[in-house]
C-alpha cells in the first residue's frame, strides 16, 4: 500500500485493534470493523471517497455541518473534500469501509453516465433493504475474497468494474427511492435548495444576496424560509460552513492564518481574524492554540 492511502487509513485508526484490512495499489482500501482513534467532536476534510456499510449498531456525526445517524443497514458516503465529523459509536457498532481514491473514483467513468456525486451529496445516507441490501453485500463479497488475491494480475479492474456496475445501481435505486415532491413541503425544498448552495458556493461568497438571486427570491424570504424549515437562519448556516471549514484547516493543517484566509477568500488575515472571532468568540490563533 503507498503512501498516501496508508496515511489515511492509518491516521485514523485505533493502533490496538486495526480490523481486517485489504488494498491494491494505493488506489482501493477495504477495511472491515475497525476501531477508530479520532477524537469525537473535531472535524476533519476527506482525502478521499469513503463508503460505510452498517453491519451493527450505532453511530452519529456531521458531514458537510448536516447530522446523521447511522445504523444497522445504512449505507453513507463521504465524497472526497467534505467535512467530517465524528460524534459518537455505540460499543457494539461494527461496519465495512470502502476507501476510494480520486484517480480511482475517475477511472469508474460513471459521471459520463448520470450526476451521481449530486444524487450523493443530495442524500448520502441511506437505509438499504430487500434487493438493494442484497446487491451491496454481494458487491462487498466479491470485494472481499478478490483483494487478498495477488496474484491476480487484474485485480484493479475487476475492482472498478464491480464497482462501476454497483454504483450505477445504486443511482437508480436512489432516484426511485427519494421523496416524492408532494412528501415535502416547499419550504423544505427550498431550505434543502440553499444549504446545497451553501455547500458549493462559501468559500467565495458569504453574501445572502447571492443565494437568494440564485434561487430567484429575495434575500427576506429565503430568511424567512430558512429560519421556520430548519431552526437557523441563512446566514447562520453561511457562516456554519465558513467557520467549520476554518477550524478544520486551524487544527489539522501547518498553513499560516494568513493562507487561511486567503483560501476563504477573505480580503486580508485582519477581516478574516474579525470574522472569526465574532463568530467563534476567539480569535484563529487562540483556536489553534487551544484545539490542535
């Protein structure tokens, strides 16, 4: 295994108990019940794409500021560069990890295909049940018994056709599975609408004005919609990913403030230490100094 899935994995994990762990050429991961070591409550961004399967128990945590619980039969994916943040494992919880790197996750082609990294994003967790559980433990199987095959001189391209031809399954089980327009209301709709925005667009503009224009309303409405659909308002939820983007760079990476800042697309390191420290209640240095 090369570098740079190693590091991901093994950064991650609980040095005492690992699980069964199995790759082929620092392109594909399986890890099978492992014992994580990351601290709950502190975000971290993704290498690369990640798939859990729920084979038993309970766990909760955040992805992209959004919270989920996940259990017995679900199925979540983390795609690559989102923020992650775990909250709690039950002791019992047991699941199997797919870890996709992105020159593998582009070799699969499926984007040429339909926008499944939308469909994903839209609704990364699902419970999967009958025919469509049955099609991820088969693919899971098959995973299983190839990768300990080194032999196998084909064993990567075996690996992307199955997983090409899982996901595209997955992408109409999905579309047929998602609420119906009439099962939520407008408002849901549209708050879903805007957080989705907000996911694409914060680094670069923390404007209400901007969302509001995207979605064709004004600025007091979609405040208004926000606030009474999800409990905060639209520029709490702004300034949710701002921030968590912000703490995730302050506490795991060696960049300056300075650079932070400027990837946030902040003005200068002063306007972004205000922000910051408005938001947070502390300035990035003391946050630095306090969490890493």
């Amino acid at each position: 295994m090369a570098e740079n899935l190693t590091a991901a994995i093994e950064n991650y994990l609980d040095r005492q108990s690992h699980g069964n762990i199995f790759s082929i050429d620092d392109e594909f991961g399986f890890i099978e019940n492992p014992s994580f070591d990351i601290l709950p409550n502190h975000p971290y961004r993704s290498p690369m794409a990640v798939a859990v399967f729920c084979t038993g128990g309970r766990a909760s945590g955040r992805l992209n500021a959004r919270s989920y619980n996940i259990e017995e039969g679900g199925f979540f994916i983390v795609q690559q560069g989102q923020i992650t943040e775990l909250l709690h494992t039950d002791n019992d919880f047991r699941a199997i990890y797919l870890l996709m790197t992105p020159s593998f996750t582009e070799s699969l082609g499926i984007g040429n295909t339909f926008d499944l990294s939308t469909i994903i994003a839209e609704q990364p967790y699902i419970r999967l049940e009958g025919r469509a559980r049955e099609a991820l433990e088969g693919y899971l199987t098959m995973c299983r018994n190839l990768l300990p095959e080194s032999s196998n001189p084909h064993r990567l391209e075996i690996l992307r056709l199955l997983t090409r031809a899982f996901f595209l399954g997955l992408g109409y089980f999905v579309h047929n599975t998602k609420p119906s327009d009439g099962a939520q209301s407008r408002q849901s709709e549209l708050t879903s609408e805007f957080i989705g925005m907000v996911e694409k667009y914060y680094r670069s503009h923390r404007n209400l004005r901007f969302y509001a224009d995207k979605l064709g309303l004004t600025s007091k409405h979609i405040s208004m919609v926000v606030k009474q659909s999800s409990g905060k308002s639209a520029m709490e939820w702004i300034e949710k990913y701002v921030i968590l983007d912000a703490t995730v760079q302050l506490t795991s990476t060696d960049r300056t403030i300075k650079e932070i800042a400027y990837d946030l697309h902040f003005p200068s390191q002063s306007f972004f230490g205000k922000y910051f420290c408005r938001v947070v209640g502390i300035s990035p240095t003391a946050y630095r100094n306090k969490y890493r």
